[in-house]
C-alpha cells in the first residue's frame, strides 16, 4: 500500500511539473511576441528594406561584453541595425564595418552553444570595443545572408564601427 502512495506521489509531482513548465513557455512565448511588436513599431527600423524577428546571440566580445535577446532585425542599404527588446537597445552595425557572414544550424560562439531551430545568421564585425561575432536567429537567415552578399558587404575590411546605443 505504501509503494502506490509513493508512485502516486511521484506521478502527481510529475503532471506538477509538467504542467509549470508549459506555462513558463507560454509566457515566455508571449512575451517575446509582446517585445517584438513593441520595436517592430520603433523608429530605428523605419525605411528599412527587411525587418525580421530575430534572437539576438552575442558571444564574449573582446570588452568582455554580452548582450543577448529578442528583437528585430533591421537591414538598410547602408547598414543593420538590431533594435532590442528588453533592455531597449539599438545596435547599428554599418556595412563597411562587417567583416565576415554566414549562415550555420549550429552555433559556436565563446560560452555559447547552440543547436537545433531556426538558422543563425553570423556577422563578424568592428565595434568600438573591438571585434565582434554575433548571431541572429531567426528563418530568413539565408535570404538576410544573401542581400548582404548581393551588397558586396561580406570580406571587406573593417574601416568604420558599429555602435550600440540606447
């Protein structure tokens, strides 16, 4: 009798369980939906040619920096620009600041890894704290890649900076 007790314990922990877990991610869920239409709607991504929703990944930066989070991806003729959700940021990262792009499945940044989901959109480039590798993910990493490469943007040196600003 004692065992049943236990086992019904331990199935009534786990539906607990179970149950927590699916509302963290609904609310999770919805308030990244929540962000994103807050800063669809910011005037940093005004007059751009695309603007995606994106999870922002930035591994260790030479400064010691990480900056992490949902937003959207903004790309103009001249450069992209992230607008963070929370905390409210906007990162402006010139064309002729980017060194390098690619698309990967798997992300391997300095104290991230990641596999799996949407692809991630890499974006090597010159801040004023140094060089930087960040990551974008989001479902139109390719088409994102590709307008940067029909730009001519991608292996070119770094001669100005990105920003990130408030």
């Amino acid at each position: 009798m004692g065992g049943m007790r236990v086992a019904a314990v331990v199935v009534v922990a786990a539906m607990a369980l179970a149950g927590f877990v699916a509302v963290l991610f609904t609310v999770i869920r919805r308030h990244s939906a929540h962000v994103i239409g807050q800063v669809s709607e910011d005037p940093d991504t005004i007059g751009a040619t695309t603007t995606v929703a994106a999870l922002m990944e930035a591994g260790q930066s030479e400064s010691g920096g990480q900056l992490n989070g949902v937003g959207v991806l903004a790309m103009f003729p001249t450069e992209i620009r992230f607008v963070l959700g929370v905390p409210h940021r906007t990162i402006v990262i010139p064309h002729s600041a980017i060194g390098g792009a690619t698309v990967t499945k798997h992300l391997k940044l300095p104290g991230i890894r990641r596999a799996g989901g949407p692809p991630y959109l890499l974006v090597t480039w010159k801040g004023p704290h140094g060089v930087h590798t960040t990551a974008f993910q989001t479902a139109s990493a390719d088409e994102l890649l590709a307008g940067l490469q029909s730009a001519e943007v991608v292996g070119r040196e770094h001669p100005d900076e990105g920003t990130v600003r408030p």
